[in-house]
C-alpha cells in the first residue's frame, strides 16, 4: 500500500520522463477487526496451608565436593516445599573464595478443597481476556466488547467477542537489488511528447 519507489513528476506533459527515486516510506494502515478469545477455570481449587513443621539440612562445599552436617537425608513429610539458601565465604571485600555454606529448608503442608465463587471468577476470566487482546494489538482500541458466559458443572467458560479497530500495517525492507532509473531524455531534435509518441507507436508494433 505504501511504496518506497517514487515516481518523478514532471511539471508539464512535455518534459522528459524524471525516473524514479527510492525513499522511505512510512504509514499506517488502520482496519477493523474482529478477535473471539475464549478461558475458562474450574470451580474448584486444591490450597495449600503449612501446618508449621519444618527440617533444615546444612552442608559445606568446598572446592566442588560437598560435605553434608547431617545423617537421615529422608524428608517425613508427605506433601513438603524446599526452600534453598547459599551463601558463600568472602573473607575480603572483592575476594570470593570457593566455599559455599548450604541451607535446606523443607517445610510441610496440607491441601484442601475449595469452591471459587462464581461471580469473582467470571471477573477474573474477562479482566485476563480484555488484558490478552489488549496485547494482541500493537495499537489500537476496542470498539465492543461482548462476552458469553457458560457453566459445566464445575467449569466455568468465558468467551469474548470483540469489534476493535487497529493498525495492521507491517513494514517491510525494500528490495536493494531494486535501482532507482534516472531520468530519461528525448533524442535528439525530438520532444518530450515525440518520444512517447515513439515509444506508444513501439508498443503497438
């Protein structure tokens, strides 16, 4: 639609062909489109809650070789997140040397099950949908926005339909092959107008 290859225009129909000169060329293409995104989440949820237990495993390495300070490396937990923890010895300011002290927290949890109140999760799937067209457009604004809401027993769906308008177009490198033409002067004796004369009389041969 938009094109970096120029043509010279004359200023009256007798001048000489200018050719053409290559520029860059810059726009922007506005259209309105359509977009359906559709989300959807179960009703029911597994939390998790620490129950306060906890066991902390510590260990040295030391030149790549790791020396542990305890014994019974099993956790006796069933359900447990680990959290690690190093810190390595700086005697001098600016001077880092290969022993590191190691922290291993495992701390237990249980799970339970939980019902999502439908209202607060249909708000959550159209605040996440509107926020996944809105990066969808590099720019531009949504006109309508219309959404369908169905449940599943305990899955709730959200579909949005939206009308937006936005910028579509893409820029594109010219081909450098591509040479500009210079311009192309009448033989001699002849006009401007001569010449095409000539050339349409060419053409019909």
């Amino acid at each position: 639609l938009i094109s970096g290859r120029m043509e010279m225009d004359t200023v009256t129909p007798t001048e000489h062909d200018l050719g053409t000169m290559l520029v860059h060329a810059e726009g922007k293409v506005l259209a309105q489109t359509w977009h359906t995104l559709t989300a959807q989440i179960s009703l029911k949820a597994q939390v998790k809650t620490y129950t306060g237990e906890e066991i902390c495993h510590y260990s040295l390495s030391l030149m790549g070789k790791r020396v542990k300070f305890y014994q019974n490396s099993g956790i006796p937990y069933e359900n447990y997140d680990t959290i690690s923890e190093q810190r390595a010895w700086t005697p001098i300011q600016g001077k880092q040397l290969p022993v590191v002290w190691e922290k291993e927290t495992h701390r237990a949890y249980e799970t339970r099950e939980i019902t999502l109140d439908p209202a607060q999760a249909e708000e959550m799937l159209r605040q996440a949908l509107m926020e996944a067209l809105e990066e969808q457009m590099e720019e531009g604004k949504v006109l309508q926005a219309d959404y369908e809401v169905t449940r599943q027993g305990d899955l709730l769906q959200v579909k949005l339909v939206a009308q937006c308008t936005e910028q579509i177009g893409r820029m594109v490198e010219m081909d450098t092959q591509e040479k500009a033409v210079g311009p192309r002067h009448p033989e001699k004796g002849t006009t401007g107008a001569d010449e095409k004369t000539k050339e349409a009389e060419r053409a019909e041969e």
